[in-house]
C-alpha cells in the first residue's frame, strides 16, 4: 500500500490519504478501516503557523508513504516523529515485527519540506507516527532565540536542503501515547493538542542544540541514502566495530566527508552511535528476545561480560540484571 504526496504549506494529509483510499474524513479525523486493519489519522492546527497530523494504527499491510519534492521551495519545516513498537498477542509475525524494529528503531526526523522522502512501515506493527510540519518565522518565534548556529540556523535561516536525525528519548514516546489517548470529546482538547504538539518541539530542540555550533554543510538526497547505507550496515552486525575504510567505499565518499556529515545528520561519530545502538540492542535482546545477560552480552562480541555490565549500566542507570527482573 503506497502513498505519495507533496507538502505545501496549505497540504491536509487526512484529507488526501482518504480520497486515495475513499475512507471518509469526519472534522478532520479519519478511521481506518476493518479490512485494512485498525485504529486512526488525526489533523489537527494546533497553533497559528503549525500543523499536526497524528497516526495510530496497526496495518494489515506494509505502508510505504513517500513525500514528493515540490517544484518550489518553500519555508515549510517538517518534523516526523516515528515510535513503533511490537504489539502483544503477535505471534506469527511477531520475528518480522522484531527485526524490523532492530533496523529502524524509533526516530525523529527534521527536515525541508522540499526534500523528498520515503517512510515505510510493516504490517502488524502498532505505530505512533506524528508529524508537525511549522513554518520558519513561527518555529524562531517559538523557540526565542537571539543567536543561532549550528542546525538551529540551517533549519531557521539556511537556504540549502537539510536533513537531521535523532533517536526518540522516552519523554517524547511518552508525549505520543498521551497525544494518542486523547479523547476529543473533551471541549479543551485542542489546547491539549497544541500543548502537547510545543512539548515535542522543546524536546526535540532541547537535544539539538546539544549538537553545538559546528558549520553545516548542505545535503541532498544522494548523500542522506548513502548515509542510512552506511548506518544500516554499522546496525548489520552489532558483535563487530565499524571499519570506517570498507564504509565510506560502501558510500563512494572520502572518509572525511563520510564521518563530517554522518555526526551532522545522526549528531554522533560513527563509533558512538554504534555503541549507543549495541545498547540499544542489548536491552531489545533482554526485553523482547527472552535473551540472558550472558547471551545477551556474548551475542554482541562482548568477551568481558563485566565490562558489558558497566556499559550497560552507564547506559541506561541499571545493571542488565535489574533491567531484565524489571521486565
């Protein structure tokens, strides 16, 4: 099931997702279907110059929704934040599910929204997907800032393309599932919509402005794909360190040029953000795959299960032992 469109800033993705599938739109919400699984699409203006739009479903089909690039440019930001997580009660997809979240994770992805791009999300995977699409003069006068460098002024002032992304935090799935429970039957749910809509964007730009002031250099599509090459290749094995040399011949770039514009997009050297995913992998493997701490620390090439330990628990601020009685 595909889905391709082009943003503009007057763009209602509801209204066009349901005459492409004929679902009907009632105040801006649409329902999905029995025979295409369950759950909804919501838009919502949550504040002048910032548009919202919610998904919560699980599909019985893959969805692969493509963002077109439009002829003109314009000053529209857009900022998708993606949470998937395996539902329970899967059984027969339930390893497609898992290994599908091992490669993408949850994410959020801030970009022009003249940038063509493509998302794809599998069948059976309860998805939380929330993108606010925010015009530059009302994202600077939300966020109040006298000087900006680094990301803040390519996305703010910058005439290039540009394309940043950062792993989801627990505070921002934890905004999403409270913007998915809201019940609009509530006179005050639109303020509580737009609240909820300024939490995401202050969490998220909290995190990039600890990105610091370095220059940034502009991207284009060629160079983001041979990026998410490069990162799905460091998450192809987690056992085994990323040899920078075999990477950037994979991307045909320099390895200055491929580690200078990995850290500006992903906001990391190659090497921490496969240490941070090998954790991240390790508390999947003890949380989902019913793995033991041994296992679990010996299937990602660790020979010193103490040092796995103290990784582990710098990482998350609990031994994988109490992780894994925490269930």
């Amino acid at each position: 099931m595909t889905f391709e469109f082009t943003v503009h800033p007057t763009f209602n993705f509801v209204k066009s997702f349901g005459e492409k599938f004929k679902i009907p739109v009632v105040k801006d919400c649409l329902k999905i279907p029995a025979s295409m699984g369950k759950g909804y699409i919501k838009f919502i203006n949550a504040a002048p110059g910032i548009r919202f739009v919610l998904h919560h479903y699980t599909l019985k089909q893959d969805l692969h929704l493509k963002r077109r690039s439009p002829e003109e440019n314009n000053d529209l930001v857009s900022i998708v934040f993606n949470s998937k997580e395996v539902p329970t009660g899967l059984t027969a997809d339930r390893q497609s599910a898992i290994q599908f979240l091992k490669n993408h994770g949850s994410s959020i992805q801030i970009a022009s929204s003249s940038l063509g791009t493509e998302t794809s999300f599998p069948a059976h995977i309860e998805v939380y997907f929330a993108v606010i699409g925010i015009q530059r003069q009302a994202l600077s006068s939300l966020l109040r800032i006298d000087k900006v460098n680094g990301p803040l002024e390519t996305i703010l002032h910058g005439n290039n393309l540009f394309f940043y992304h950062e792993t989801m935090h627990p505070e921002v799935r934890r905004i999403l599932k409270q913007m998915a429970a809201i019940n609009d039957q509530n006179r005050l749910s639109d303020l509580y919509y737009s609240i909820k809509s300024h939490e995401l964007i202050y969490c998220l730009f909290d995190k990039l402005l600890d990105r610091g002031g370095e220059k940034q250099s502009p991207v284009n599509r060629s160079d983001i794909d041979q990026l998410y090459t490069i990162r799905t290749a460091v998450l192809a094995d987690l056992s085994q360190p990323p040899q920078l040399n075999s990477l950037a011949k994979m991307a045909g770039m320099s390895e200055t040029k491929m580690k200078q514009l990995f850290k500006q997009i992903f906001g990391d050297t190659i090497y921490n953000y496969y240490q941070n995913e090998r954790m991240q992998e390790a508390g999947f493997l003890l949380k989902y795959a019913g793995y033991s701490v041994s296992e679990a620390g010996y299937h990602l090439g660790f020979s010193n299960l103490s040092h796995f330990s103290r990784l582990f628990e710098k990482h998350y601020g609990i031994t994988p032992k109490k992780y894994t009685l925490a269930g």
